[in-house]
C-alpha cells in the first residue's frame, strides 16, 4: 500500500519535473543568441532580470537533479513492487560437472581433441621458425 502510493507520488513529481525541465531549457538563450529565448525578443530579461542566464541555469541544474533521483527512485520502488529477478538472474547457472561422471570416452576424445588442436597452434610456428633459402636470380 505504502508502496504503491508512493510510486503514484514520484510518478508526479518525475512528470512534473520533466515538464519544467523542458520548459527552462526552452526559455534561456544559447551562446550563440538562438533558441525560444531569442523568438520572444529578450522578454526572459524583463520577466527574470538582467541575471536570469544565471538563475534559469541554477533552476535548470536543481530540477535537472530532482528528476534524476526520483526517476531512479521510481524505477527502484517500482522493481521492488512486481518482485521481479533481472535478466541476468533469469539466464539459467551453467551445471558444473565432475570430471569422474563424465564418461571415460567423452574424457578420450576431449583429451585428443585438445592434442590436435595445440598440435595445430604450434605446427605454424614451426615452419615461421625455419630459414627461407634466399631464390636463384633469373638470367
């Protein structure tokens, strides 16, 4: 119950938040004088002060924050509500098995194949070892 309610709350206040987020970063002028702020003539200046770059971008840093933390918040109250695992919980554990109930000739061509194939990886470094006679010059 508890949960629940608490979940519709930080919904809220993530909305809410993202809302004004968009809003804030619509209304300031960029470095180079485009955006909305640009569009109304200047008008954040007279509605906000000669210093509303500067509290338009402390605004923005606090309610940058404050839908951060209730997203995450929502996202862990909202796990904890459905008692779901993760993906990662869900891939099945590989079943470890004893080397004496594997039987003797799986143990045989495991053993072969792991001969042939170091066998393989070393044959090449054999014939890079050996000299190279130089070829005879064309007459």
């Amino acid at each position: 119950m508890l949960s629940s309610i608490l979940s519709v709350l930080l919904s809220i206040v993530s909305i809410v938040s993202a809302f004004l987020l968009i809003g804030i970063i619509l209304i300031q002028q960029s470095k180079s004088g485009g955006g909305l702020g640009a569009v109304s003539g200047g008008m954040t200046e007279s509605m906000f002060g000669a210093s509303a770059s500067n509290v338009l971008a402390k605004a923005t840093t606090w309610i940058a924050a404050i839908f951060l933390l209730s997203t995450l918040f929502l996202a862990t109250v909202i796990g904890r509500l459905r008692n779901d695992t993760s993906a990662a919980e869900r891939i099945p554990q590989a079943v470890k098995m004893d080397s004496s109930k594997v039987p003797a000739e799986a143990a045989v061509e495991k053993t072969e194949a792991g001969a042939a194939a170091e066998a393989a990886v070393e044959k090449p470094e054999a014939d890079a070892a050996a000299p190279v006679a130089p070829a005879a010059p064309a007459e």
